[in-house]
C-alpha cells in the first residue's frame, strides 16, 4: 500500500515492440503501490477465492480470452454457458421455469438496464408517461443515481426507519402514476441492511409497479447464509411482487471480474431489455445489453467457476465468512466509545462512533497507518467493512488495532482536525454539496486530465476552496459545521 512506482512513464506507443519478460516484469513492478488485498487487510474490491480456485477460474478465463459474447450465434459456447449461468443463479434465488436474464459486466451495469427496462416498459405499457420516476432508499446504491441519469428518470428518494431499512409507508406515499420502478436492497452497501422487500412487494403488485431488488451483493451469499440456518428477511423470487434481481457473480459468487446476472420474472419483462435497431446500414442489431463487444473469458470463468464451487464450496466460504463477521461485530461491541449500524447475520459489518470524544474519520486514520485499506462512509461517519472468507485469518488483528486506534484518539482529541480525518469530516458535514462536488471533480480531473497518471501516491488533497478553509479555518469550520449538524438532527429528529 506504500511506495513509489519506479518506471518511466509510458505516453506514446514504442516505435518497436517491447520483449515480453521485461514486460511481465514491468506489470509487477507497476503493482508496488496497491491495495494488497492479499493479506486480508482490505474489506473491499477482491474477493478472495483462495490460490486454487484462482488459478482455476484463470484457465477458464484464458479458454475464451478471444471469445465475443457480442454475437451469441457466432459463439454458440458462450451463449450456452450464460444461459446455464443464468439458470444457476435462477435457482438459487427461487426463480421458476419463466424466470430469465443475462450476464453483465458488473452490478453497475445490472441496475443501469434494471433502469433501463422499466423506463422501456413504461414507454410500451403508459405512453402518456411522459415523467417516469423511480423510487429509491436513500441507501440504495449510487449505481442508480447514474442509471437515473442515464435514462431520464426521476429519483424519489425514500427515507429510512431507526433500523436503516426504507420505510415501507414513504415509500407508498411516493408512489404516483409516474412510477416506473421501486427499488429495494439486499442488503444495501452502506450497512448491510436487508430492505423490507415483503412489504414493498405487496404494494408493488397492488399498483402493478415493476419492483427491482438489488442483490449485487447479497445475491451469492444470502442463499446460504439461509441454508446454514440463520434468519436472513424474505427478498428473492418467492416474494410476490418481485420482478426483477442483480445478483453479482464477481463478489460473492468469487468469479473473474466482470460478471453479474440481471434476472426478470419472466419474458413479459425481460424483453424490455433488449435492444434492437433494424435500419442501420451496418446490419439489423440488437444487444440485450449495454456493451456491444463481451468478454468470453468472464463468461466461461463464472460458468466453470460456479460449477467449481459448488453449493457445498459456497457453503463452506459463507460459513467462514460468517465466523469473521461474528468476530468482529463481537470486538466492535467490545471496544468502549464504537457501535454497529450493521445487524447481526449479515457479511457487511460497519462500525460507528458511541461516544462523543471519538471521531470515526480519526480512527480511521490511525487504522489506515496501522497498514488497513478503509472504507469511509458518511452520514452517520462511519467505516464499513464487507467482509470475506478469507478474512477469518486478519479480523482479529483488525479488532485489536482498531481498539488501539480508539484509545489513541480519545488521548489526542487533536486528530480529529488534521489530515485526511479533518478533509473528511468536512466533506461529510458541509451543507454546501455543489462545493464538495466540484472538489471532487477538481480531483477527477487531475487524475484524468493531460497530466494524469504523472504524479506518484495518492491525489492531492483538494486544493481549491476546500483546501484553503481547511488550512486556515480548520478548528473553527469543525465546531460550527457540529452545530449546524447537532440543530439539524433536532430539527429532522434524527439520531
Ligand atoms: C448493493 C450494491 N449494488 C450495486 C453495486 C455495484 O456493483 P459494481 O461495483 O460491480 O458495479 C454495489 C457495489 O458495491 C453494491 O454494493
């Protein structure tokens, strides 16, 4: 997670080709600065299936590293395995013989054409509708805020009960003859909260409103962690009501990166899905989803990955994976000034402040000096963690740092307002949002902008007018940024 990249920066093509040994060890080398997941301290972006089923799935990958999904009458392979793929997952979330889908690349991907879809079928069934709106938890996924972008369809943004799951009764307040989809989690990324899809489900059937759940994360765990007996809320197929599933493949599913399955209860919606342009010069097209060109490798990586696995094999990861959650909810409830957000029986674990002297962004940063990758969350601050079967070995190691951690930014009440812990206290609680967008922007466009990738470590920290309230004002902006929290928590009843 340290150090600098020690090689020239490449910004035009070699006039010769390179030799591949030097490149191959030039790809390693490049590796020097990452998140180095390998020894579990990261909570986020790989999971780890183990070296075994790793060098498995990248022989499979590598069978159909050429391969296109694009066109499933040139690959009859690939088509072959997705559907199978498809069916698998089916199954496992309670689908019957209507149940159908396909792959995508990812849970972005899988919620942009769940978006997509209604937006589509609303089109066909409502033409008058000419306003289409979505209704979201305000902890569903970002992913959506960018198919709502995408696509044209208005957020109504849904608010929480105490427990963190949607409220059933805004949600059925915001329901009008806009709605084209109401969305739910299982669970939601921020604390790992199961939505009361039950309830949602009944009132999406009476008002015959397509309703998504998103299972990007949970899709390839809550099956099991039901099979292994501990209480997971209804949420798939057998709720009625429910039209249609993400369920990715590369989080808990442990295949290659770029796989996820969007399910639809039956054709009648999954054929909204699909794509077809009949006049162009170059051909009659159609793409069931958003990409043209489709890696075979991901394709054939899931279908023999799974197959590897085996519900046994996911048995196994998600009783390992439970055993470490256990254990951490158990230290964090340990540790005195922490609480959890997150419930019991669920992979994700997220900690937050009990006690007024500890500021979550501090211990953050002592945790990110004692070598752990962290996930920052806001509203409530608060770290998250998804956590994986290979973590069993770290999450001891983990609670005892993060007790250190704590205790040291008790002892130095100062930390809260330097470094990344002050940057990101204020960009949690200043009401100005279009300023922190633009902050963040500025950051982006550093990053890819002409002279991205020329500088070593991390981004700088935001320069702009963030950066200079924060160097001059810091303390100050701090405790009136605290009042203005405090007098609006009172003012929304919030805790
Ligand atoms: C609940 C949920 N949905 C969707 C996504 C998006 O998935 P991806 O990063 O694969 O696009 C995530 C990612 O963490 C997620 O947690």
């Amino acid at each position: 997670m340290s150090g600098a990249i020690d090689l020239p920066l490449v910004r035009s093509l070699p006039s010769h080709g390179r030799d591949h040994a030097t490149l191959l060890q030039e790809l390693e080398a490049l590796r020097v600065a990452d998140a180095d997941w390998r020894d579990g301290r990261v909570f986020s972006l790989v999971y780890d299936p183990g070296h075994a089923h790793e060098a498995f799935l990248q022989e499979a990958h590598s069978r159909y590293f050429c391969e296109n999904g694009l066109n499933p009458m040139a690959f009859k392979s690939l088509h072959r395995m997705e559907t199978d793929v498809v069916r698998m997952v089916g199954r496992l979330l309670h689908g019957d013989a209507e149940t159908c889908g396909t792959m995508t690349s990812g849970g972005t991907e899988s919620l942009l054409l769940a978006v997509k879809t209604a937006r589509d079928r609303a089109r066909r069934l409502h033409p008058w509708n000419h306003r289409p709106e979505m209704i979201l938890p305000t902890t569903a996924h970002v992913a959506l805020d960018k198919a709502a972008d995408a696509f044209g369809v208005r957020i109504r943004r849904a608010r929480l009960t105490a427990d963190l799951r949607v409220d059933v009764r805004h949600v059925k307040r915001l329901i009008n003859r806009h709605t084209v989809l109401v969305v739910a989690s299982a669970p939601q990324y921020p604390h790992g909260v199961v939505d009361p899809v039950a309830e949602i489900g009944q009132l999406a059937l009476k008002r015959k409103i397509p309703f998504h759940v998103d299972a990007c994360v949970g899709g390839m765990i809550l099956p099991f962690i039901e099979k292994l007996g501990r209480p997971v809320p209804p949420w798939d197929f057998r709720v009625p009501g429910v039209t249609s599933i993400s369920a990715d493949l590369h989080k808990y599913g442990y295949t290659a990166k770029g796989a996820s399955v969007l399910l639809h209860r039956s054709k009648d919606y999954l054929q909204d899905q699909i794509f077809i342009a009949t006049d162009w010069p170059g051909g009659v097209y159609a793409s069931p989803t958003l990409p043209g060109t489709r890696p075979g490798g991901t394709i054939a990586a899931a279908w023999a990955g799974m197959q590897a696995m085996g519900e046994d094999g996911y048995l196994a990861l998600a009783r390992q994976t439970l055993a470490a959650a256990d254990e951490l909810r158990a230290g964090v409830r340990a540790i005195d000034g922490l609480k959890l957000l997150s419930p019991d029986d669920m992979p994700i674990v997220t900690w937050a402040s009990g006690a007024p002297d500890v500021d979550v962004y501090a211990v953050a940063d002592q945790l990110e000096a004692r070598g752990w990758h962290i996930d920052r969350q806001q509203d409530p601050p608060s770290v998250h963690l998804t956590v994986m079967a290979g973590h069993e070995r770290t999450v001891g190691a983990y609670v005892s740092d993060l007790g250190e951690a704590v205790r040291y930014v008790r002892a130095h009440p100062g930390t809260k307002s330097q470094g990344n812990a002050a940057m990101y206290g204020m960009m949690a609680k200043v009401p100005f949002r279009g300023m922190i967008k633009k902050t963040v922007r500025d950051m982006y466009l550093e990053m890819y902008g002409p002279e991205g990738g020329a500088k070593q470590g991390d981004p700088a920290p935001p320069q702009g007018l963030v950066g200079k309230l924060l160097a001059e004002h810091g303390e100050k902006i701090d405790r009136a940024l605290d009042l203005y929290q405090r007098l609006r928590n009172r003012l929304t009843r919030r805790n």
